[in-house]
C-alpha cells in the first residue's frame, strides 16, 4: 500500500522544515473524478439490458410461451373450394425461468458524513452509488461466463446455448422434446479461421433461417481469429487522413456477425446469440429500486444502510437461434 501524502522534497516541492510548513498551509490538489481500477468491459450484459424487456405479474416465475409444434393444417383446394375437416391441436407450451434478485446493501457512517461535511472530495455516498451499478454488472458478467446450476444466479451461457449435452432442460423443458428447443453444437477441433466461422454460422442460419447478429469469445480466441484478417490488412487512406492509419479491428464483421472479445469468457469457444431472442427480462416492480437510507439505531448503531433491489433473468426464447463453436485449439495464453 502506498504511503500518503508522498515523502517531502519530490517533484516540485520542497523537503525538511520548509517543506512541512507550506504542507501545512496549503490544500493539496486532487482529480475531480474516482478512478475504477478494477472492473473490465462487459459485452454481454451491455446487449442483455439494452434489449431488456419489462415483465409484470407475480414473482415466482418468469413464464414464456412457445410454439412448439403446427397450429393449423396449410391444405390444397380446387375450384369448389373443399378442404378436409381441420383438428385442433396443440401447439404452445410454457417454458418457465426463475427469477433472481440481485441486493446490493449500501452502508454510511454517520461520522464519515460528519467528516466529509463541506470537506469532501468526492461524495462517499455517491461513490457507492455508482458502484453498485458497476459491481452489480461485474457479477452478471462472471455468472453468464459460468453453467452454474445454482437458480439464484444469473442463467449462463452453456444453459442459454445448448442442445441437452451440459443441460438436459431448459426453462423447465426437456432439451430432448425436439431441435426446436436446441441450440447447434459445432465442434472446430481446430484453430479458428474466417474459413470455419462462416462455415459454421451458415449451419446456424441453415437451422433456423435466421442468422445470428452477435457473437463473443475469449480474448485468446478473440485474437486467433484476427489473425486470419491481419495478413491480408490493406491500409487505405484519403485526402483527410493522410496522417491517420487504421489497423486491425475491435470487432470483426462475418457474414454480418459482429464478433467482440469478453475478458470474463472461457477461451475455445464462440458463442453466437441472435438479439431478437437474447435479452435480460426485468421485473417491472422491482426495476434498480432502491430502498431508502434508514436507521440502524435500532441495531445500536448510529449508521445508516440503503438496499438497491434488481429483479430478473436471462433468457433465450429461441434456442435454436443461437449457437456455439467449442473446441477451438491453438490459442496463445495472454
């Protein structure tokens, strides 16, 4: 830990006796901002919450009807117009989600209020404010990289994108009830090219007829396959940027698939979601609320604590959209 202030006679200041009495009369400069040090991006949650859908009703479940199966029978006719007698059948079924609560307890001192009074730097209780938000998120980030199968987490992406091999069930429903509830499971035994990418990604669309628009690995994986782009690089440039060079990329473009790196994602892998079907579904009732600063006297303390409530869950409504490529070899530790 470093020691604070610095040692006397660094930089412009000076040392000894004439040191400590200008230290003495003078407040010392600060930034205006707290710097985070310690939380990385976090792609998957960014596009969960952007394509977040409020939901409403009780808090047992988070329910999703799906078609399953034909609900009527297209049929041929002639000019009389017949067709046989329709049947109704059934075709919806309900997949069911567990909720989860996230509760981040904020606490105050009454002394750091009384400290920080018309002296604060930055506001102790706007800094844990904001952390919340940023904790929060770094914990969703950890849990989709997982296939935990504790409910009261975040539901990951091996539970998301599958097909029955590390989950039997899903939403409640059997993997096995048929591929319309299967995610493709591509194995790529190999390093990752452009090549296998867009081989694989049209074995996706084959399946379903909708093509993923999203996709995120590990940076190692991330890297290997931008390796397959950078010996055939071309820099071009205008008139306006004849002192500008772009090279390489933050995401790569595949058959109009975005890829982007996540540093909390296991390498050997790439997961490709469709954002039609992937998105984090949000208790409308209980939506970042924050239950308000109260007392602890009661506990024999003359502090204060805060609650700020999330309620939701991650869902794929259509499996089948999405997919993943695993196996991938080769990539260099980072």
């Amino acid at each position: 830990m470093a020691l604070f202030p610095l040692a006397l006679g660094q930089g412009i200041e000076p040392s000894a006796t004439y040191g400590n009495f200008l230290s003495a009369l003078t407040r010392r400069s600060y930034l205006m901002d707290a710097v985070c040090e310690i939380y990385n991006a976090r792609p998957l949650v960014t596009a969960a919450f952007q394509n977040a859908i409020p939901a409403s009703g009780g808090l047992d479940n988070l329910m999703v009807n799906v078609q399953y199966a034909s609900g009527v029978t297209p049929q041929m006719t002639t000019f009389t117009g017949s067709f046989n007698n329709p049947q109704p059948t059934p075709f919806i079924q309900s997949a069911a989600f567990p909720y989860v609560m996230y509760a981040v307890p904020i606490p105050i001192y009454l002394n750091e209020l009384m400290i920080q009074k018309e002296q604060k730097i930055q506001d102790v209780v706007s800094l844990r404010l904001t952390d919340a938000g940023n904790a929060t998120g770094d914990l969703m980030e950890q849990q989709i990289a997982t296939n935990s199968t504790d409910s009261t987490q975040l539901q990951g992406l091996p539970w998301l994108v599958d097909d029955g091999t590390n989950n039997a069930n899903f939403g409640n429903l059997a993997r096995s009830s048929g591929l319309w509830w299967q995610s493709k499971r591509y194995n790529i035994a190999a390093p990752i090219t452009r090549a296998l990418f867009s081989l694989y990604a049209i074995g996706n669309y084959k399946q379903q007829g909708e093509r993923a628009d999203f996709a995120v690995c590990g940076p190692s994986t991330f890297a290997q396959l931008q390796q397959d782009f950078l010996s055939i690089e071309r820099i071009i440039t205008t008139e306006s940027q004849v002192e500008k060079y772009t090279s390489s990329m933050l995401a790569m473009d595949i058959m109009g698939i975005p890829v982007y790196l996540d540093p909390y994602l296991a390498e050997g892998s790439i997961w490709l979601l469709n954002t039609n079907y992937f998105s984090a579904q949000v208790h409308e009732d209980c939506n970042w609320v924050m239950i308000d600063f109260q007392s602890m006297v009661p506990a024999l303390q003359i502090n204060y604590v805060a609650v700020v409530l999330l309620l939701a869950q991650l869902v794929v409504t259509k499996p089948r959209s999405c997919s993943v490529f695993y196996g991938i070899t080769g990539t260099i530790t980072l």
